[in-house]
C-alpha cells in the first residue's frame, strides 16, 4: 500500500500525541520548552485540517497502518 | 547531557551511540542529548531510535525531551521507581500500541439548522455516539488493554495489542471499517506502549 501525504500527517499527530503525551515521566529536566510544545501543536492543527481536507476527497484509505 | 529513550530490563547493550545505564534490575538505554527545535523529524528520529530498541527487547518508552545530567543522574531517578517501572514493564511485555481514531465522514450533515429538527439532530447525534461505542468495545476484544482518550462521537483510542495478533487486530479494524461505512477509522501503528507506561496515567 502506498502511503499517502494524509496518511504521513495522521501519524505525524499520533506520533505527537505519544511522545509529547505518553512514556514514562521521568524526574529530570525536559528540555522540551512551553514554546515548543505550542509550535509543535500550531503545527499540529494545520495538519489536522489538512486531514479534513483530505477525507473530504475521500483521499484516506480506510485503514492506514502508516508506519 | 544525556538523553533518556526507554527503560528494559534486558540488560544486552544496543547499537552505539546508544548506551544500556544498569539501574538495578532495570536498564536505562541512554544517548547522546540531541540539541536545536523540536520539528517533526527530530519526533520521527526519536520514534526510530524506540522502535528499534522496541525490535530486541520489551521497552518502556519514555517521554520525549528526557535528558539527565549524566547515567549517574539517569540511574538514580530510574532506580528511585524501580519497582513501580517493573510493574509496568511487565504490563506490557510482548505487546505493542496500535492507535486508532474513528470520527463521522460527514459530521456537519446533520447540523441543525441544515435540515430537520432539533429532535433529528439529538437523534443522529445519539446514534453517531452509539455506533462510536461499538467500534471502541469490538476492537478491545482483539487487545490486552485499552486506553480511550476522547469519546462521544470521535474515538481517540489506544489499544495494547500482543506483538504476534498486529495483524488480526488490523484486519479487526478494517472489518470494523466495512461495518461502519458512515464512519473514517484510522489506524496506525505498531508503536512502543508510550500510552500504557505509567500505570493509571494514560496519555
């Protein structure tokens, strides 16, 4: 199956959804600074819509398993 | 600086620069801190770096931006949960995550305003989140565990799913797919059990 620009960006945002929400919270410093996480999620948002986009077209297979 | 990428408790060192921090009977796989923004490929080459550790050894994955200052540091906070750690490890073993969404492929059709009533619009409303509810209690048949993020009429769902019973649980998802025409499921994976890590934190 190829994989789709839309499939790219619905795992892009279950990727983030992981590693910025999920795994073991480990007490030490997190480099990942307020302003990234907003830039991160801006940039998720934009994706987002482009995926709505997409499905619109029908552009999304029904089953991405995208990794 | 180091950088924290998984917890094991399979002692085997990886792939240089990677580098297995003994923390008891835990093992922290450290690198090197990366340095500069955060962009979508430093996410995905971090995701590289946990799968293929997830490859030859059950993980815990740890939150991403995790850097200590040395494998003393990186020992110390590891081991001070040692027992909590190796709960969840255990949890997990075998398995990996599978990610799932499921929204309506039309979901300003039934607006109100656009056409019918008030009483059409509660009622398509109900139905949406009925059959929501069914895709999320027909797939956790096929999983371990599961973790539901958002509900109603969108599924953001995690689910835990034995290593050897991926494909089932995909061909699972596009039978669910057939079932549900009136609805998009998106599923990816496998990923390392980021939302399964810590016990009662779901993410």
């Amino acid at each position: 199956m190829t994989t789709t620009i839309a499939e790219q960006e619905v795992a892009l945002v279950d990727l983030v959804d992981r590693l910025l929400g999920g795994g073991v919270v480990i007490a030490g410093d997190i480099t990942l600074s307020v302003a990234d996480v907003d830039l991160v999620y801006v940039g998720l948002r934009a994706l987002v819509s482009s995926v709505a986009t997409a499905e619109e077209k029908n552009a999304l297979p029904a089953m991405g398993s995208a990794l | 600086m180091i950088e924290l990428y998984a917890i094991s408790d399979d002692p085997a060192p990886p792939d240089p620069p990677l580098r297995a921090v003994p923390c008891g009977r835990l093992t922290a796989l450290c690198g090197p801190a990366s340095e500069g923004a955060v962009t979508a490929e430093t996410l995905w080459r971090h995701e590289e770096i946990v799968e293929g550790l997830m490859e030859t050894r059950n993980v815990l994955p740890v939150r991403f931006g995790t850097v200590l200052e040395d494998e003393r540091a990186a020992a110390r906070a590891v081991s001070g949960r040692d027992a909590q750690l190796t709960a969840s490890l255990d949890r997990v073993r075998g398995a990996v995550e599978l990610a799932v969404r499921a929204q309506p492929r039309e979901p300003s059709r039934d607006a109100p305003g656009r056409w019918g009533t008030g009483r059409d619009y509660i009622a398509a409303k109900r139905r949406r989140t009925a059959e929501i509810r069914m895709v999320r209690e027909s797939l956790a048949t096929a999983a371990r565990d599961s973790v539901v993020q958002t509900e109603s009429e969108h599924l953001r769902a995690a689910y835990l799913v034995d290593r050897d019973a991926v494909d089932d649980f995909a061909r699972l998802v596009r039978r669910v797919q057939r079932a549900h025409p009136g609805l998009d499921v998106l599923c990816t994976g496998p990923w390392p059990p980021y939302s399964f890590a810590e016990a009662g934190e779901p993410a």
